[in-house]
C-alpha cells in the first residue's frame, strides 16, 4: 500500500513539473513554468523598453530598476515597462516613476521619459551606442503632468 | 508482461524504494527549509516594495490567478513573519508534521505573489516543489526536537525516506529537461548552431545598461567573438536535456551535478544572472549524500564539547 501510494505521488508530482511543455498555450506560470528563458531568438536588432531621466540640459541619464518599477530586479523593471507601453498606459507609469524619483531626491532630472530604444545588441558592445531608433511614449515633467507622445 | 519489462521495473523499483538513511531526509528538511527561510528574509524588503505598487501592475499567476487586485501590505507582511517562524521551526524539527506542510504553503503563496507583478522568475520554482515533497514525507525522523521528544527508538534506513529523496532528485532533472525543451521548441537547431545565445546574452546585458543595472563585463566582452557560441549552446543542451544521467550512481551523477552548478556560475559570470538554489547547491542536495553534511558538523561539535574536559585533565 505504502509503495503503491509512492508511486501515485511521485507520477502526479513528476506529471504536474512536466504538463506546461504540454500545455496548448505557452504562457508562462508559476511554479509549474515552461522556464522559457532564453529560449527564444531575440536577433540584433532588438527594442529595449526603458524609462530615463532628462536633465536640464536635455542629457539622458539611465534610471535604476527601483525607480522604474519599484523593486530592484532589472527584469521586472523591463517587464514593468514594456507591459504599460502594450496597455497604452505609460503616462501612469511615468508618473509612477516621477514621483517615486522625487521621494529619492535620486538626480537632477527636469523630466522622466518612458521610451523604446532600438539597438544592434551586439554593435553596442563593439561600440556602436546610439540607438538607430527612439521612441518616447511619454514624458512628464517632475512638477508637472505627463504629456503622452505617442 | 515481457521478461525484460519487467526486469526494467524491477530495477527501477529496487533503486526508487531503496532504504536510505532517515539522517539524509532530515538533512534534506534543514538544508530546504533553512534556504526558503534565509530567502523569505532576504526578500521581505523588496516584495514589501512590489506590494505597495499600483493595482495596474499587478498580474496575478499560478495558485494567485483568481485575485482580482493586489493583497493590503500587512497581509503579506504577516503571511511572510509566519512563515519565516514555519521555516524556523521547520529546521528544527519541530512539530514538524504541522509546521512542514504550512512551510510550504506560505512559502508557495509568497513566491507566487512575488511573482504576479508583470514578471514570472525562475528562481524559487524548485525550491517550492521540494518543501512539497518534504511537507509529507517523514523528514523529521531523525535531528530534529520531534525525535527527541519522541520515545521511539532512533530511525534507521528504510524505504519511506528513500522515495521522497528520489523524487525530490527526480524533480530537480525534470525541471532542466523542460527548459531544454524550451529551447528546442522555440529556437529549433538555429539555438545551438546560430547566434541566439550570442544574441541573448548581448540582449540581456544591454537591456541591464539600459535599466541602470549592473551587467556582466565577462559577457559583454564575449559578445565581439561569435566562435564562442555554438559550443556554449551546445553545451547547454547536453546539460539540459542530459540532466537524467544525474539520477545514476558514481562518477556520472557527480560529473553531472557538477556540470549543472558550473552552468550556473557560468550563466552568473556572463549574464550577472544569480540563481541562487541551484548556486548554493542545495537544489542538487538530493542527488548527493547531503547527511555527511550533517554527520560533520555534529562531529565537530562532539569534538569542540570534550575539547575542554580532555585539556582538563
């Protein structure tokens, strides 16, 4: 009986750990997960979600993950950023990060800006740094509302 | 049944019901428990922090899915302070036929919510599934406040430690040969012979400039020579879809095992990515003899106690 109910367990539990390869839909969960990780050909030319600073200046300064999603997991911030662009909200969440970079006193920015850029993932690392395209969803002034731009 | 089928069972039923010593399970119990405990604690600030985000950038997963908006802060500050006594209590022993299965069960509520912010991770899965196993299996047979109190003679080896070990082992492979699917599945041959490890590597690290944070300079370095790739996937896949050859005994599962960890130094020294249960090896604790761990340190502290007698005389 003690084996039979070993067995039972161990099958449910290694056929729970396997179901997501067999699940129609590839979304992923948690803690029963696809670990879809790396797995997909993301090519060179890639678009990085992200939110900036603008100094007064008009210098870009890059933002930590905390300012920009609040927690400091830089994959969250970028999940964070590139969710509220496809829901058309990123003049909240410019908001969202104007005002906790105001409770940090974190740099002397004039605005936030939620932007896509696009770079050659690889060109970047030999050198080649300025983005070959630039898209500014929304920018806010840090005294002000946000203005969406696209 | 044909002869050979069932000899292939036989085998395998006399590997899986092996007795093993009820010191390696108990073992196992502390090495767990004491991980999802350090983790809670070394966590709490940053899922406080989530916890406080607004209700747009919650995005409830797994056993959560239902929630339609986020928990108020103190729930979760009080789910995480019991299950950080859960996990105390667990690592001791006590009460363990309580406290083991509501170890498990915060510690899933509370990894789930952590991710149910936009982004699903890939770092406590394994981990949860282990306290599963262990929660019902009788891991506080042996060092623990429950044996002591207990009037039964000490535990020995026997088959009802041995499975929930195997199976925890068995958990720990399956959990590689799913990513390698993965990978297969969506990145086909093109994954180990074209560029798309070059190309994620460079990804993720640039994506980390972009966010402020900090990236790998071993990686970035890496990405300028593409003759490196192809072996490294390479090796991915052997690592991953090979992970079952740990479940072997002798030089095989050690070089295996050892191969899964370097996998994730290496995934730490090119993508400043830190998957920390693996790293600490206590996710590959299963596979080994994790009770010499135990049997070491409780020697050592023998030693330390009549140190001071012997010098007295």
């Amino acid at each position: 009986m003690r084996r039979a109910w070993a067995y039972v367990v161990s099958l449910a539990a290694l056929a729970l750990v396997f179901s997501p390869v067999l699940r129609p839909s590839q979304r992923d969960s948690f803690p029963l997960s696809t670990y879809p990780m790396f797995s997909y050909d993301r090519g060179r030319q890639s678009a990085l979600p992200t939110a900036v600073g603008v100094t007064v200046d008009g210098e870009i300064q890059r933002l930590s993950p905390e300012l920009i999603s609040g927690g400091y997991e830089p994959v969250r911030a970028f999940a964070t950023v590139e969710a509220s662009i496809a829901k058309g909200d990123t003049a909240d969440l410019c908001r969202e990060i104007a005002e906790r970079t105001v409770k940090s006193r974190s740099g002397d920015f004039v605005a936030i800006e939620v932007v896509t850029e696009v770079h050659d993932v690889v060109g970047w690392f030999q050198g080649d740094k300025e983005p070959s395209q630039r898209v500014v969803h929304a920018r806010c002034a840090l005294d002000a509302d946000p203005v969406v731009t696209r | 049944m044909s002869a050979l089928t069932r000899r292939t069972f036989d085998r395998f039923d006399s590997r899986f019901m092996e007795a093993v010593p009820a010191r390696r399970l108990a073992t196992l119990r502390i090495l767990v428990s004491a991980f999802a405990t350090v983790f809670l604690i070394v966590r709490s600030s940053y899922l406080f922090d989530i916890s406080g985000l607004p209700a747009a950038r919650f995005d409830p997963v797994g056993v959560l899915g239902w929630l339609g908006e986020p928990l108020p802060l103190w729930l979760v500050k009080c789910t995480l302070a019991f299950a950080v006594a859960c996990g105390c209590a667990s690592i001791v022993g006590w009460r363990y036929r309580v406290t083991g299965p509501l170890l498990a069960v915060s510690f899933l509520l509370l990894t789930t919510y952590d991710n149910s912010w936009q982004h699903v991770a890939h770092t406590e899965n394994l981990a949860v599934l282990h306290l599963a196993v262990l929660a019902f299996a009788p891991a506080a047979d042996a060092i623990s406040l429950d044996e002591r109190r207990s009037s039964r003679p000490a535990a020995g080896a026997h088959a009802r430690y041995g499975w929930p070990v195997r199976l925890m082992s068995m958990l720990t492979v399956v959990t590689y040969v799913v990513a390698g699917i993965a990978k297969q599945r969506n990145g086909g041959i093109h994954w180990i012979t074209g560029d798309v490890l070059r190309n994620q590597i460079a990804n993720d690290n640039l994506r980390k400039i972009v966010l402020g944070d900090t990236y790998s300079p071993l990686g970035a370095r890496m990405v300028a020579h593409a003759w490196l790739f192809p072996p490294m996937a390479l090796a991915t896949m052997v690592i991953e879809l090979g992970a079952p050859l740990a479940l072997l005994r002798g030089k095989v599962r050690t070089v295996m095992v050892g191969a899964m960890w370097m996998f994730h130094v290496a995934i730490l020294g090119v993508m400043a990515i830190v998957f920390i249960y693996p790293l600490t090896l206590v996710a590959y604790a299963p596979l080994l003899r994790p009770e010499r761990l135990a049997d070491a340190i409780e020697s050592r502290v023998r030693a330390r106690r009549l140190r001071p007698a012997s010098s007295a005389v």
